[in-house]
C-alpha cells in the first residue's frame, strides 16, 4: 500500500509483476484510451442511422402529399360538378 492509498480503497493487480495498485488508476487510463474511439463510432453510427429515418420519412411524406393532391383534385372535380347541378342529390350523399 503507498502513501497515498487508502485503506478502503480497492486494490487491482499488475499483470507486469503480481504487485497492487489503486483500481481507479489502472480503469482510469484504460477508460480514456478506448473512450474516443468507441464515442466516435456511435457517433457516426447515429448519424447514418438519422440520415436513413429522415429519407424514409422524406418518401412518406411526399407519397402522403400525392395522395392529398388527388383527393384534393377530386373534391374539386366534385365541387364544379355540383356547381353545374351535374350531381343526382343521392350521388353527393354518399
């Protein structure tokens, strides 16, 4: 035990030599060394993932808007039609 260690403190073995030291040191170090790279590649795997999402919202969005357009284009068909008087009064019932 060194000077600075606590009593309570934990102990992790050197695979080097079979000596002690405080646990924090060794998962420290090892913790900013694969750190990094790990938070790098979730990065760039959320990125992809986000672009993917936004072109199949992009396509179901725009085939919503093609099928409003139509709907819309034949509300509009019906609208001159009754402007006309060209609708029965059971066919706008329906």
């Amino acid at each position: 035990m060194s000077e600075t260690q606590s009593i309570t403190e934990p102990k992790a073995e050197n695979s080097v030599n079979g000596s002690a030291g405080p646990a924090q040191a060794a998962d420290a170090s090892a913790g900013a060394a694969v750190k990094p790279p790990f938070v790098e590649t979730l990065r760039e795997l959320g990125t992809s993932w986000a672009g993917v999402a936004i072109g199949y919202g992009r396509i179901a969005l725009e085939g919503a808007a093609r099928a409003l357009e139509r709907s819309a284009g034949k509300l509009g068909e019906l609208q001159e039609k009754l402007k006309k008087g060209e609708v029965a009064a059971a066919e706008g019932a329906r």
